[in-house]
C-alpha cells in the first residue's frame, strides 16, 4: 500500500465535535465544568424570564451524590416560559439545535451551552438528564428523562410522561449529574452569581451549595428592563451565504424588489429600487431565481450603500443607568456610584450599546488596580480577564486624570456590552474581541462616568479641606471670643456666658462663610480638637 | 398566541454554524482571514509532507485580483502525499469530515481548518476554489472547482477532471479567492512564515506577497524529525461516550477482554483481567453487548487504576535539540544557542512532550521582554501571546538568577509542545491553556535552557574582567620594560630595542597567565589604549 492510503478520512457529528473537544466551549476540567453548568443553566433560566417580561424567581442547587468520584447534581429551577413538550428533546438532545438562531439579543450566542453540559455530564457518569417543563398557559407538566445519543447527535429517550398542573405554574427545572469539583470551582460560582446578581436587580435567586450554605439574593426591585425584539438583518452584516440562506428560508414567493423591502431592516421602496439599479437587477426577478453572480452583485452594492439607517437598536435590551445604580448601591455600598449608557452604534451590521458604571469608596477596599466586572448580553464574564478588550481599556486610562492615585484604587469599574452578536473570542464565552467600534464605546463609557468620578473627589477634597479651615478658625475662636466678652462684658461674672454666646455666633458666622452645616461640623470639630 | 411561541427553535448545519460565527475559529477580520487562511493551508501542506518522510517544498502566493473588493487569490503548492480523488469533495466541502480525527500529533486539530477558509471565501465573493491533486503513485493528475453548500454541509462540485501525469509529480494545488487586507495582515503572515521556517529547517518555502516581493527560505539541512504513528487511546484518557464510540465503530466481534487488550495502549492479558475483575464483568462478555451501566463502571477503574504504563510518545514527533539550534542559528545569529527536548509526559491519557530553545545576543536587539517564540506541533502561534501558558511561564521566572539585567533582553525564548491534543483556548488555535502538568515542563524545559545561558554569561564576564585586567597591566608595561632595559641594557643604544623586547616578552608571560591569545589580543588592546 502507498503512503497516502495511511491517511483515514471520517466524518464526525457536531455533538461528537463539541464531545471531543469540551475546552472549546469552556469545560476544560472538572472545577470549569461545575462552574460553566452553572452558568450556562442559569443563564438559560433568564433568557425564559426577562425577555418575556417576567419577573425571574431562580432557585439553584448543588449537592454531591458521590463521593469517591465527586459526582454533583446540579438543579436549577425557573419561572420562566417553560418549553413545548415537543421541542424538548431536539432542544437539549440535539446539538445546533436551538431558539438562539435569530437576531436578538439573547445571554446565549451559540445554541450551544445546555448541549455542552449534558455532553460532559455524560463521558463521566451514566445518569441522564432530567427535565420538568410546564409552558406558559399550559395545564399539564412534562416530565423527561434523556442523554444524547452522540454518534447520531440525536435526543435518547428515557422516560417521559406528564401531570395536571392545577396551580398553573409555569417554567422549567433541570437537573444534571455530572463529575465535578466544588472546591476549586466554589469561589467563581459565587461570584458568578453575586456579578448576575448585580446586573439583574430584578431577580432573585436561591443557592443552595453542595456544603449546605444557603444563600438568598433578594429581589431589590420590580422594574424589569425593556426585553429585546427580533430583528431583520440589517444590509450592512449581509455576506452572499447569508443571502441565500434567507432566500432558501423565504415563506412567501417574492420577487427581488419585494425580498429586499420584507426581510431587511432599513429598506424602503426607493433604497430597494436604487440597490437594484446599482446591481443591475430587474427588481421582478423571482429571489429563487437569482444566480450566485447576481447574489454576489447584489452583496457588493448593500455592503457599499452609504444611505442606510443604522441597524436598529429594537433587537438589545440594555440594563439602564437606574437599574446599573441600584445594583452597585446594593452590593457595594459605596460612597459615589455613576452610570451611562451609550447611544446605539453598529458594526459589521451589528447593533450595539455600551453601558459603564462606577463605584468608590465606602466598603470598596483600595487595590492595586480596580475591580473590573465585565458583562455581555447581562452576564457576567469571569474567566480569561486579561485577554478582554475591556480590561485593556480600564488599563489604559490615565486615572490620575480622574483624581485617583495609581495603586489606591477603592473602585469597581463596570462594563456592559449589548449586542445581536457579541464578538466572543470563543465559545466558552468568557472574553471579547477588540474590536475598534467597540474598543471607542466603552472608552468613551467609562471616560464618562469617571469625569463624574473628578467632580465628586474635586467636592469631596474641596470639603475636606474647607474642614481643615474650619478647624484653624475653631481653635482661634473660643480664645476670640474670650477676649471680646472681657471688653464688652457689663460685669466680671457675666464674661464666662457672654463668651459662649460669642464663641457660637463666630461659629455660625464662619460656618455660614464657607458654607457647611455648622451643628453638625460643631459637633464633629469639638470632638476631634479635644 | 401565548409568549412561549415566541421561541422559534431551528436546526442549523455545521457549516452554517461555523460560517455564522467565522470569530471562532480565527476568521474574525479580512486581515485576520487572509493570516488564517495562509497559515491553515500551509499547515496542511506541512502535514501532507514531513509526517509521510518527504522534505517539504512548498509555495505560496498571494495576488490581488480586485482593487475595489479587495478580493485576493492564494495558492499553495506542496510536494506531499496528494488527496484520493473520491476525498477530494468531502476534504474540502463537507465541515467535520477531516483525516484529523485520529490520535497522532498533527499541526490540524480539529479537522476544520481548510473548510473554514472556503467558509468564509464564499461569504465575500463567489468564485469557487480550485484544488489539483496527485497522490503519490498515481499516474494522474486531478482538478476540482468546488464550494461547499453551508445549509447541506455538502461539496459542490463545478467542475472535475483529470489529465495524465507522467512526470509522477505527486502533491496538491490549492486556490481559494478571498476578501481580505493585505496592509494589516502583512507583518503577520511574514512572521508566521518566518517562524515557520525556524521549526522547520528541512523544508523550503517560496512566498511570493501581492506587491511582487519573492522571498525564498531555503532548505538548513535534509534531516527530517522521526514522524509521529497513529495510536490507540490510553486508558486515562478514556470517557464514556469514548468507549462507546469505540464499540460503535469496532472492525471485529471481540469480547470485553479481547476489546480492552486490542483497542487500548498499555493493556495487555494481566491487566485487562484486573481492570475486568475491579469492575465485575464477565471477560466473555461481547463487548457490542455491555450496558450503559458496565460502561460507566468500566470506565470508573480504568481511570483510577494505578498500573498503567505512561502514554506512549510514538504519536508525537518533536524536532530535537539538534534542529531547533539549526534554526535559531540561522534565524538570529546570536551569540549563543541552547536547546533541550524534555521526556515524554501526559496530561488526562494525552501525551506531550516541551522543548525550549533560547537564542542570546548577537544580531538579536535588546528589549524590554524576551522574544516568545510560541509553537505547538510545530506550528507558530503569533495572536493572543499574553494569554498563553507559555508567555505566562516566560513573565515568571526570575531573569536576574540566570545572569540577565531587567528590561535587558537580547533574548529570544522559543518553546513547542508537542502533544496528541494541544490544549487550545479556541478552534483558531492561537493560545494554550493553563494545564498544570504542561505549564510544569515548559518552565522545567526553559529553566534548562537558560542555566546553559547563565553558564555562557558567567564565561563571558570572565573573560571580560581578563581584558580589563589586561587592559591595566597593558598601560605598565612599556612604562616598566623601559626601566627594566635602562638597568639591563649594556649601553644606551640598546636600550630601546631591549625595551620593545622585553616588552613583547612581559605581554606573553601576562597573557600566559591569564589564559588568552596574545597576539590577537594585543592589537586589539593597543587599539583601544590609543
């Protein structure tokens, strides 16, 4: 035999793929694996939550049911829209099957992540996974017991059935078993959560950890943010495979004219009549009918357009500044928060919006650098730090400009990034690219809110030493008003009342003179000179 | 309607998936794309060629076929073992079908590479790619014009042909066209040649860039590293879902002992009988007929039983000490190379081997850090160097203990792991992780290398202080053989050529001394007294 017959050729499934390669979507060892289950099950949970305008209540436990193996049972319960019955197996059996292929902005990007846990629970342990689901409206339960059958990438089922659901609940509770370890994954879970927490004031959540701690995280308002719509593709993110797949997909007979104006943002009759012009297309032409070279054409005039809109912001679901505030008050408490958010921009067609808020002092220990809380789409981003375009931004600001001395930093710079697509440098989802769109937003984000930083520290020092003046005049007075009371005193026994009301009206006088609260700063100043 | 409809749940195809999310596997930006797509079709080629015992000879060229699209062409030429032509289509028009899915150390991993490249050619512009193949022994030469259809995940072919070969070429020929940035890409794409080039000094590349630049590299030496051999998996590095998989796909009926003993490494007829006893099986059992349950079980002792001989190292292919100083040499003329090749260690059932090279002085420039030179199956790794174990490793030790001053390096680290499965942090293949045993022998192997280095410094700083000390004794001696010739001479006029005699004669006892060339050294040293 030659040499070239060494070389085996196969064809692996998808679920095979991600089953092969589990660091590729964040299950590197058992600790990352406990943390990524979490993680990608609660943010499940809240995408059936907030974006349908409900309010989330998310219960999470994690016990170990074996020792020797350190096997775990992670639950997660919601309240969310539940899943039809039927979408169930396909939608945790079967990977690149997913609710995530449209244009909204949602926590999950690549309809990858429940898929990825119940792969890796699998290879370590044999117990499948376990489903209970009740949709939105729906009087009964569904219960599902189920692994991947991973050759064919295909659901296996073990058991399903159903119950009456007389209190009309709705959502869903998963539970997976799977081999893990608690004690090196312990501190990112928790501050997994606590950094959700922060971003979702809205909710609450109840953790259960495998040692028996329970932890409630209250909700601390009601106010829910606008959820985000599905969209349209927008011409400028369009590539020619993009085209054709919406022609492929189309559910209605349209001539070219007709596709361009019902399945793209931005695209009126007029615009639709000059992109067809510029690509010399008859605008009758049935889409079906197009060639590859007219496809091609018709890519290279939208991309080049210079008259669209900008893509539509209706797609992203920003936190606020309101609820950024409350969020940071609550976990922090800090002497100073401050919150903005950016106006919509784009890039590759994309919307996008960049939210920052800051926080000082207060019970914000000072460090060598600041507390840097990454998020995209509302979840927070742990892992992988330095390599993130966020970081590198808060790296390169000059924070002595803001009034802050480098290695004294009792600050928590806060970064949120809204997207259709967010540009993840994997699908572990754990740190973004730099790209310059996105780069200049948040440096102008976070430039933003640390001007308002220089004002407070500007007042605050303006303050502190208005009470060192203070404190000058305060040793003087009493001995002032002594002197004065000795001329103006009517008797020798009326100098000692006589200097006291004196001594008070220079203080209110001197108070009044720099403007502070002189009761108050009296009775502080008193205290510190004795 | 009720909100849960509001979740449309889809399908989509691994090449629909990979071609919606091109970040993922490196194809974030036209510069990005034109630097991946060089490099993972030079791989290939690499890979067709030195694994199967030919000297690689391999051209590359990119022209610019469109000004206003920047659209490129990029052909790559190897001399390697050719592609059957019923591969072709799938090789190159099906995603997950791949020649990768074996264990042996490739520069491919994940068997997407090339099907990225036509993944995201198709997106921009829609010429198709072309390849011409010949494998080695055959008397034709074939030709495909193909794409892929993204929704099918299937070839599709424009064209195939064939004409005679009689000169036996043997090899490939491929041309993808692609929207690219050549200006952004430029210094990239030169790097990772370059870098190419070091690890492999039995190949030649010729590179011809798209402003006309031809660059040769040319073949150091003929010698060609041991090739690595396909294995079968190590017991450790077993799952469930493997096994499985591995009965799935069994070419002949064997029971479970005969299945343990001919699928794995390191079983022979002793240790299967105990690994069958630990877990209670009957070792006539078939192993198509083992519950899910005896897998798992299985499973659970081959991973913790402690007898098992290491994985074996015949997968893997290092380059060896002897060929990483070739190319160091060749690259940076330095002063001095040192180069060691560690044993063989394994991380979860997969084996790796580290090498370190460091290069010190000469032509390379201090600066402020080392040069990191980052290779893994002897492909260079030139993106997201901070996230890198290796670069991690490099910021860590402590430069000073080997002789090096702070922010003074003339200093060129290189390291390659090889293993049966690199540890990537994404499908682009550009970082390693932080696995505790590999990031053990990167610093063991670096450490090695540069006690050689603090040893050639040490050396060097004698040497120097010698001069110095010659230098001083050079400035008495003319001064003290006058006065010795004046006492000696017989008369006046022989003082002065008794002066210059015993002068020479004073320098050689010194040199003697102090172990140095005289004569070299003195003409040196009389240059510089002057």
């Amino acid at each position: 035999m030659s040499s070239e017959s060494r070389e085996r050729f196969a064809s692996i499934s998808p679920a095979e793929f991600f089953k092969r390669n589990p660091e590729l979507v964040g299950f590197s060892n058992p600790a990352r694996a406990l943390y990524q289950s979490v993680r990608e099950t609660l943010e499940n949970s809240l995408d059936a939550t907030d974006i349908h305008m409900i309010l989330p209540s998310i219960k999470i436990s994690i016990d170990r049911v074996e020792i020797e193996k350190e096997v775990y049972r992670l639950t997660v319960e919601d309240n969310g829209i539940g899943i039809p019955p039927h979408i169930v197996p396909n939608a945790f059996g079967k990977v690149l099957y997913s609710s995530k292929y449209t244009i909204r902005q949602t926590r999950g990007m690549y309809g990858l992540g429940v898929k990825a846990v119940l792969l890796y629970s699998q290879m370590y342990q044999d117990r499948p996974f376990e489903v209970q689901t009740s949709p939105k409206g729906s009087n009964r339960v569904y219960y599902f017991r189920l692994k991947i059958d991973i050759s064919k990438n295909e659901p296996i089922i073990f058991h399903r059935s159903s119950i009456e659901n007389p209190t009309g609940w709705h959502g869903t509770i998963i539970t997976v078993y799977l081999v893990g370890d608690w004690l090196r994954s312990k501190q990112r879970i928790y501050e997994y959560i606590k950094r959700t927490y922060i971003l979702s004031p809205y909710a609450e959540f109840v953790f259960r950890d495998p040692e028996g701690n329970v932890t409630y995280y209250p909700r601390v308002t009601n106010k829910l943010p606008k959820p985000p719509e599905e969209v349209k593709p927008h011409p400028y993110g369009v590539d020619i495979e993009l085209l054709k797949y919406l022609i492929a997909t189309l559910r209605y007979q349209y001539d070219v004219r007709g596709f361009l104006i019902n399945e793209f943002q931005s695209i009126g009759d007029v615009t639709a009549d000059e992109i067809l012009k510029l690509a010399g297309l008859p605008p009758n032409k049935p889409a079906s009918k197009l060639t590859d070279d007219e496809i091609a054409r018709l890519v290279e005039v939208m991309k080049k357009y210079e008259k669209f809109r900008p893509p539509s912001a209706d797609a992203l679901s920003t936190l606020g500044e309101e609820l950024i505030t409350i969020g940071l008050n609550k976990v922090f408490s800090p002497e100073l928060v401050a919150a903005e958010t950016r106006k919509p921009k784009a890039y590759q067609g994309h919307p996008f919006i960049v939210e920052a808020g800051i926080a000082y002092g207060g019970s914000i220990q000072p460090a060598e650098f600041p507390t840097v809380l990454r998020y995209a789409n509302k979840i927070p981003l742990v892992y992988d730090e330095k390599s993130d375009v966020i970081w590198k931004v808060v790296e390169e600001i000059d924070w002595r400009r803001y009034g802050i001395e480098e290695n004294q930093f009792p600050l928590v710079v806060l970064v949120h990034l809204c997207s259709t697509k967010v540009p993840y440098k994997s699908a572990g989802k754990e740190s973004i690219a730099d790209v310059e769109e996105i780069e200049r937003e948040i440096k102008f984000a976070i430039m933003s809110v640390a001007r308002q930083l220089r004002l407070f520290l500007l007042e605050k020092r303006k303050q502190e030493e208005e009470k060192k003046r203070m404190l000058t005049y305060m040793k003087y007075i009493p001995e002032l008003a002594r002197s004065l009371a000795i001329f103006e005193a009517p008797s020798e026994d009326k100098v000692d009342p006589l200097a006291k009301e004196l001594e008070q009206k220079l203080i209110e006088i001197v108070s009044r003179k720099i403007g502070l609260n002189d009761a108050e700063l009296y009775k502080k100043l008193k205290v510190e000179i004795s």
